[in-house]
C-alpha cells in the first residue's frame, strides 16, 4: 500500500512535508465527508423513487443521467482511458458490482420494505463495518483514536436513530420488516467493498475515469433487469418528481458523490474512510425532516453532534 493512502508511514515526515501531508489528508476527509452527504441525500431520492417506479429501472434510468452528465469531462480526460488494463477493469467491475449495482438495488429494494428511520438503524453500522473489512482486506489497524471516532460515530448514529423508538404513538410496525432491514445490511456492506477495491486497485485512475467506468458498466449490467422491469410497467407512468429524482440520483448522488469519494478515499486510510461514512446518515436524517417532515427532535441533534466529534476524533493526527 502506498504511502498516501495508508494511515501512517514509517519515518513520519517532518516540517514542510509534513504539513503538506496533513493539508493532503484534510483534502480527503472533506472529499470524502461531501461525497457521503450526497450520498444520504440519495436515501431520501430513493424513498422518493421507491414507490413510483420499479427498482431496477429506476437504477438504470438514473445511471443514463450520470452518463450523459459525466461525459464532457471524460472526452477531456480520454487519454486516461489507456492507462487500464486487466488489473483495474477486473477492480472497478467489482467496484461497479458492489458499490453502485448491488448498493443501489438493495437500497432501493430495503426502502420498500422498511421505512426511512429504520433504514438509518442499519446505516449506522457503516464505521464498524467499514473499519472491519479495512483490517481484514488491507492489514489496516485501528489506533485508540480512530477506536474512540468509530465508537463515537456510532453511539451518535444509533442515538439518532434509536431513541423514541418506543415513543408513544410510534405505530407498531414502522420498524420495517426484518426483510427489508437485511437489504439495508447488504446495502451498507457494498458500500464498504467499494472503498476496498478502489483502494486495492493502486489509484492510477483517475476520480472521473473511475467514475465514468464505473457508471457505463453498472449500466450494462443493470439493462436486462430494467428491460425486464419494462414489461409491466410504463416509462410514460413515471411522474416529474420521479424524474427530478432520477435526474437529481444520477448527475449529484452518482457523479459528483463518486469523483469525491474516488479521489478522497485515496487520501486517507479506510479507517477514516470509514469514520467519515458516518455522514450519510446524518444527512439523511437532516434531509427526511425537510423534504419528507419527518420529526427532528432533540436526541437527534446531540447524535450529530457526537457524530462529529467522531469525525474529528477520528482523524486527529498524534502529536509528538
């Protein structure tokens, strides 16, 4: 593993190097921070889509719209194209696989099933889940800091999600079915597969290459089930909030989050990558109170604010 992307070297640089490191590293964390917030926003999208038309198409549909919003920046980038060869086009397959094809379908799939506030149950698993797979695929450890952020992110998340529950007047089956909540799991582990292998895959691709790769495969993949989903239903059917959402899920939720995420997730560890998902709950839950006027009380204030201090805590650099 590269330098730039582990979670520390040995010899730690000293003076200029240093700051431009930490500077670098700072860089990422906030790559990586907003690509997660365009990503909770695409729960709420999801939601949205979820009951006006078919998973699969919705997918594919939304995947056309982040193709065609990608492309002139590619065509400015084309060269980058003969740089792949087997190693990276098998990595970003899987990238594509986990990350946008099976993330997406078992989103969209678990939100029908299950409801939004429940679905963030699930999502706050993302740091553990995150940090897990980082030490088990790519030998990272997990320092008492970055320990302490997970906990941390996690404690705010299930606080956020957990408390009122039980609160009276809360109907009986708005917990979501088991069903629907195991979609969500699966959910959340592609989203941290799809850290790993663009981590493994080296990073000599770039952020909007990967991207577009990415995006054209997970199309390709996706169009037989959209066909399928074509059979009983009608394109004409589909209302203009359904298309501002597919619009909206495939040039901001897909292209912009991506080229954040691609290029960020290569700055810091998949620890910190992993603390920093920790966003995406959060904004889903700031954006179902305004866009679907879902309750926001007290508890889930004090849980972005541990959320944050997780963040923080979690990509705190050792002082010596």
């Amino acid at each position: 593993m590269s330098a730039d992307i582990s979670d520390g070297a040995v010899g730690a640089p000293a003076g200029p190097a240093r700051e431009r490191t930490q500077s670098t590293d700072l860089r990422g964390l906030l790559e990586v921070v907003l690509a997660m917030a365009f990503a909770g926003s695409s729960v709420v999208v999801g939601k949205l889509l979820s009951t006006r038309a078919p998973v699969f198409l919705s997918v594919e549909l939304s995947l056309c719209a982040a193709l065609v919003a990608i492309l002139p920046a590619q065509i400015a980038r084309r060269k980058e194209l003969a740089l792949l060869g087997a190693r990276e086009l098998a990595f970003m397959f899987f990238q594509a696989l986990f990350g946008i094809v099976l993330f997406r379908a078992l989103t969209l799939y678990g939100l029908h099933f299950t409801t939004a506030l429940s679905a963030g149950v699930i999502t706050s698993a993302a740091p553990a889940v995150m940090a897990a797979l980082a030490a088990l695929a790519l030998r990272e450890r997990l320092g008492p800091r970055q320990a302490a952020g997970v906990a941390l992110a996690v404690a705010g998340l299930l606080l956020i999600n957990l408390w009122g529950h039980g609160a009276p007047g809360r109907a009986h089956g708005e917990a979501g079915s088991l069903a629907g909540n195991l979609l969500v799991l699966g959910a959340v582990v592609c989203e941290a597969l799809l850290t790993i292998f663009r981590k493994r895959s080296g990073g000599r691709i770039g952020s909007i290459t990967n991207t577009t790769v990415l995006v054209a495969m997970s199309a390709v993949m996706m169009l037989p089930f959209a066909l399928l989903d074509l059979r009983d239903f009608s394109v004409t059917k589909i209302d203009t909030i359904a298309w501002i959402s597919i619009v909206y899920y495939g040039a901001v939720a897909t292209v912009i989050a991506y080229i954040l995420w691609g290029h960020g997730a290569l700055r810091i560890s998949a620890n910190r990558t992993g603390i920093a998902t920790a966003a995406l709950p959060v904004t889903a839950l700031i954006l179902s109170a305004l866009v679907l006027r879902e309750p926001l009380g007290a508890q889930h204030l004090l849980g972005c604010a541990l959320v944050i201090a997780g963040i923080i805590l979690g990509n705190l650099e050792g002082r010596t």
